[in-house]
C-alpha cells in the first residue's frame, strides 16, 4: 500500500447517508485521496475484504447497527488505517468511541461532528495520528522465583534514576529511584512483572531495601553540588505494614548522612493495603521524622481519595496515563486540571509523570503544576550516567 | 411564498468553497432524486402503522436534508423521528413534513434554475424570491 504523503491515498468512509458520502468523497479527492463509500457494516467488511485502506471515515450510527462494531475488523485487516469517527451524537460518545478505538490499538485522527465540515476534515487527515504504545510482550522471559532471588543476590537489579523538574524554572528538584533487571542477552524483565513477582514471593522488603540503599548512596553524591535536589524510593503497600520499616530508613539515613528531608517515600497501592491503620502510623511516623510521603500514580488502582483521606501524603503523582493523553483527550485534561486544583486545596505538592513534550509541560505549568517527570527531561539513567547529566545540563525553560 | 430559509445559503457557499459549485449541485441532484422515495415511504409506512419504518425514514431524510443545506426540513424530520421514540405518530405532522419536503424539493429547483441561467435580474434577485 502507498501511504506517502504524495501519492494516492485509499480512503474508506462508511455512513447510511448518501450526500454525507458524496461530500466526503469530493473533500478528499482534493486532497489526493480516492474514496470508497460504504453504506452498511456489510459493504464495509466487503471493502476491507477486497482492498487496504490508508484512512477509514466511520459514522457512529449506521442505521440499525453501529461504527463500534466495526472497530474489530478494522484493527484485523491488517491494512492499519486511520480513523476518523463523524456522528450527531453528543461529545462523550465520540471521545468514548475514541478511547475504545485507541485501547483497539487503532490510530484515532480524531471525531467530527456531523455535518461533517470539509475544512476539519481535510485539517484532520494532513496530521498522522501516532500509534498507541504497543503492548508488551508477556509471553517471553517471565522469570521465576529462583531467578528472581539470584538476580537480587547477584546484585543483577539496578537502581536508576529519573529527574524531577521544576515546571517553572526547569530546576532540578529530585530524582525518582526506579528498579530495573536488565539480563544479558535477553530483553530486559519489565519492572511490573518482577516487582508483582517478589510482592508475591515474600522478597519485596528485601528488595525495597535494596533499592532505598543504592538510592539514598547516590543521592548523597549529587547533594555535593545539588543540595536541594532529593530521591525518591518507592515503597509497596505490602512494605507498609513492616514494623522495622521507619528504623531501617533512620539507620540507612544515618549511614549516608543524609536529613530526612532527602527521602521521598512513593507509595502506589498496587494491593489493597491489608492493615491501613498499621500502615497510617507507619507513614505517620515517617512524615513526624521529616521524610515526603508521596502518593503515586494517583487515579489509577486503588491510589484513592481514600487514601488521600487516611494517609498523611504530602505530594501526589499524577499518572501518565492522564498526563500522556491531555492534549488529545478533553476529558483527561479537565482530570488534570481537577486534580491540580484538589492537591492546591490539600496543601500537597504536584508531580505530573509522563511528560513528553514541551506543550504538555507548559499547559502543566500553567495550571499550577510546579513538578514534572518524564522523557522531555530525562529518561531513567544509571547513576554515572545521572551525575554526569546534572553536571553538564543546562536548566530546560519551558 | 414562506416566510422561512428553505436553503441554508451560508451553508451551501461554504460547501460550494469546499467542494466546488459542481459538488453543491451534485449534492441538492442527490437529494431531488432521493426525497420522493423517502416520502413515498414516509407515507406508506404511516398508513400501514409500521413505526419502525417510519423512524427510519425520517432519520434518513433529516440526515440528507441537513446535509444538502435544507436546515428547517432537517430539523423537522428530526423532530419527527425523536417524537416517535416516545410518542405514536401524528397525521398532521406526517402532512406537514411531507409538505415541507415539497416546498424545499420546489425551493432547490428554483435554486438550480437561479445559479445555472442567472436571469436578467441575476442571482441575487432570483434567491431572494425564494425566501
């Protein structure tokens, strides 16, 4: 199939309406695409049997049926089309038909209300949509308790480093400390499938420690010319409950020579927290002695405002998956927005996570997001790595 | 003569920009040759009590009307197809919409004539007689 800018595009638009397929069709043609019209699921399927399309133009109600239901055949053609959604149907439905086409795995250009306006949709069709994230492969390398513990004992799990930086002066502020296995010669172990696996096995508290010591060892470096900028460690739920865990952080602490205010404590409840008054006292405790307590990847599994009410947070993460999709999807941003606001009204400070570009991060800033993280500052680095970028950058002024 | 925009001027200029002159009287050709089947079947379906069918029929006449630039038949056969998801149907407004499809399938003939063979008075004179 040619997909080039330049060259003859396929396009497909499926809608019960006639004039609305003739006035497509004569759109794009000026554009260089040559459209197929379908009136019904069935002459669709007949089309995709027969030909690849580069675009498919689909209206949300066709007659009896819907464009939803076209959404499987489309991502099985094999042809990985555009798609565009038209439909009267109100702004909700199409930004709902628009998530479900892009958890499809289809490239969503965007929904138009119909009548559809030529001028937005010749506008639509000149950007290409980018394609959702793939899903990992889960199949490959998932590896067992054994190697798990090897690989702990072998010092084979590293501590990397992401920056925290400010949305407003592009300061550094604060490291988060990430957990990565990469294993020689084969793709690296995704941290959400080793980190389930040692909750499971009973080895996550060992590990946490682990990680906390690498971290707070590093962090001890780069305060040498960097004395405000902090790490962050996360801690499971399941360590929560660990009646050693505020005297193991105050000796690693001591050790390192580090006040407490280095250490932020990110909490993602993954699991339920079995015991939340134990665990409360616990993160009680640690915010007494002067350590941040962070609530991460907040909105998504049971980061709640529950737990908001119970815990003593003192920052709150916003998640990428919110973050990522601000600009595209109307009702993520005014999420954000919501969230922003809420922490601004609990007194907590605000990291969004997954920041990717600069709009993002100037929309962020804009609304009173003072922190961000994500791969327009920097990816998760080993500590060399990370020293010899905090030494060499440049403050990014968004 | 109604008192109502049949056609939606502003529309049909902006879809002339868009797609062309050829393009707008491509669409209103498309629309004279399907409404009188649509109201046919509008008709038999009321007369036979076949809602289902009737809904249909509206749905797709508001549908064309709205994209052929006739603004108050689109609408009118939306209120009609959004009546009859709660209420039986009424023969006085079946009438009136079919009445309406006449005098706007009457209004794009006019329009035709208008835009192709501009008369001595020109075009403007002639759209303005069709309001």
């Amino acid at each position: 199939v040619n997909s080039g800018p330049y060259v003859s595009r396929r396009l497909l638009v499926v809608d019960d309406e006639r004039i609305q397929r003739l006035i497509i069709a004569r759109a794009v043609g000026n554009l260089g695409f040559v459209a197929d019209a379908a009136a019904s699921l069935d002459d669709a399927l007949a089309c995709l049997g027969d030909r690849a399309y580069d675009v498919v133009i689909l209206d949300l109600s066709l007659g009896e049926t819907d464009g939803i239901s076209l959404l499987q055949a489309l991502r099985d053609c094999g042809c990985d089309p555009v798609v565009i959604f038209i439909s009267r149907l109100d702004d909700r439905i199409r930004i709902a038909s628009m998530r479900l086409a892009t958890a499809f795995g289809l490239r969503v250009a965007g929904s138009l209300h119909k009548p559809v306006a030529p001028a937005a949709l010749r506008d639509m069709l000149l950007q290409t949509p980018p394609r959702p994230a793939a899903a990992p492969d889960r199949a490959v390398n998932v590896p067992t308790v054994e190697e798990l513990t090897r690989a702990m004992h072998n010092n084979a799990i590293v501590t990397q480093f992401q920056p925290k930086v400010s949305l407003n002066d592009g300061a550094v502020v604060g490291m988060e400390s990430l957990a990565r296995w990469p294993r020689g010669g084969s793709a690296p172990v995704p941290p959400d499938v080793f980190i389930p696996l040692a909750e499971r096995s009973g080895v996550i508290a060992t590990l946490t420690f682990s990680v906390m010591r690498q971290a707070l060892i590093a962090c001890s470096q780069w305060r040498k010319t960097h004395p405000a900028c902090s790490v962050a460690v996360n801690i499971s739920p399941l360590v929560l409950t660990d009646p050693t865990l505020p005297d193991e952080i105050d000796r690693m602490l001591h050790e390192t020579g580090l006040s407490p205010g280095a250490l932020v404590a990110e909490i993602t409840e993954s699991t339920v927290i079995a015991n939340p008054l134990a665990a409360a006292q616990i993160l009680t405790r640690l915010r007494i002695k002067g350590i941040s307590l962070s609530i991460d990847d907040f909105g998504t599994g049971h980061s709640s405002l529950l737990s908001l009410l119970r815990m003593p947070f003192s920052e709150l993460k916003i998640d990428q998956s919110f973050t990522s999709q601000c600009e595209t999807d109307p009702e993520a941003w005014k999420i954000v927005r919501a969230t922003v606001s809420m922490a601004r009204e609990l007194g907590l400070s605000v990291v969004a996570e997954g920041i990717e570009t600069n709009s993002v991060a100037e929309r962020l800033r804009d609304i009173g997001c003072q922190t961000g993280q994500g791969w327009l500052f920097g990816r998760p680095m080993s500590e060399a790595t990370l020293l010899a970028w905090l030494n060499e950058r440049e403050p990014v002024t968004v | 003569m109604h008192m109502i925009h049949l056609i939606d001027h502003d529309y049909l200029a902006q879809l002339a920009e868009d797609i062309g002159d050829e393009g707008v009287h491509e669409v209103l050709g498309v629309f004279s040759e399907d409404a009188p089947g649509y109201l046919a079947t509008l008709q038999q379906a009321y007369a036979d009590g076949r809602l289902a069918e009737l809904r249909r029929t509206a749905h797709a006449l508001a549908g064309a009307a709205r994209n052929a630039g006739l603004t108050p038949l689109g609408e009118a056969a939306y209120a009609l197809q959004v009546a009859l998801e709660r209420t039986e149907p009424d023969a006085a407004d079946v009438a009136a919409l079919i009445r309406l499809a006449e005098a706007s399938l009457a209004a794009i003939g006019d329009w035709n004539g208008a835009t192709e063979a501009p008369g001595p008075e020109g075009p403007a004179a002639t759209r303005t007689a069709l309001i």
